[in-house]
C-alpha cells in the first residue's frame, strides 16, 4: 500500500512530539500522555467525541528494526481481534515517503459509542524512525467506508518526522 503524505491541511495546527510533527485539523484538539512503558502518545480528538480519531504512540527500542515492526504490526493485529471489535484485518508492508519501514493494517471495527454500536473503518500504521531508536504506531478511524476521505486519514498522512 502507497500512503500519500499530506504537506499541510488548510487552517491545521502543527503539533510536534518525540522528533514528529502532525498537523490537527480545526475542529480537532491534541492531548499528549506518558504510557507506563515510557511511550508517548498523542490523540487527536474532535470537540465532543468519545474516541480519539487519530492516535499515535511512539515507543522507545534500541535496533527498531523491519523485524520489530513486524512483530509489532503483528502484536497489533492480535489485539484488534481479541475483544472481538475489529474485522477484515488486512496486513501488507507501505511504502510512505519519509518512513523508513512501514506496516499498514485496514479494519472494520464495530465499536460502542454512547451505548450504541456503531460501524467504523480503521487504519494502523506501524513504522520505525530513521536511526532505528522507536517504534511508531499511527491510527486513524472514521466513519465505515469513510476514511479514505476523512480528515482523521487526512491528519495521519502529515505525519513526518520534523526534528
């Protein structure tokens, strides 16, 4: 899979994190944490929404290689299959300008949202920063069907490596 990277996103704000730089859409706020295993994530969430649109987590791993990117993607899809949520998980290596080794994985997810089921497409991209010292997982979600067009997919795509 090609994934075409976004330049800018006309009245986004760049947001940059851990060497990276995504842009948030209007309409969109960011908020970072510190995981327990020393991660950093950040979410990028629509003004009232229960879920988080666009999610990347960067982890800390000395020899963050192709191997570990896979075993990773693989940890990932695992995980999305465990509690049932996600379906039509679909695993192929990526090619995006600036990544120097990426996994893409495409799902449907039914997830709950104000106690109704609602049907969601998903994409998580599992990467490796240039001098092999962390793991990048990048998420985005929308409406099914509708991700390829959605601001969330728009907003991962600007994710580069800035500093």
């Amino acid at each position: 899979m090609v994934i075409e990277p976004v330049v800018a996103i006309d009245g986004a704000e760049r947001f940059e994190f851990a060497g990276l730089g995504i842009d948030v859409p209007a309409g969109m706020a960011a908020t970072t944490q510190t995981l327990n295993d020393g991660s950093t994530q950040v979410q990028l969430r629509e003004d009232g929404a229960a879920r988080a649109a666009v999610i990347v987590t960067v982890t800390p791993q000395v020899g963050a290689n192709s191997t570990i990117v896979d075993a990773t993607s693989d940890l990932t899809a695992i995980e999305l299959t465990k509690g049932g949520a996600a379906s039509g998980i679909v695993r192929s290596p990526a090619t995006w300008e600036g990544m120097p080794y990426a996994v893409v994985l495409t799902c449907d997810l039914a997830v709950e949202v104000d106690g109704a089921e609602v049907a969601k497409q998903a994409i998580v991209v599992t990467m490796s920063n240039p001098d092999e010292s962390q793991v990048i997982g990048a998420s985005a979600e929308a409406p099914a069907a509708g991700l390829e067009s959605s601001e969330a997919y728009a907003a991962l795509r600007t994710l580069r490596f800035d500093g």
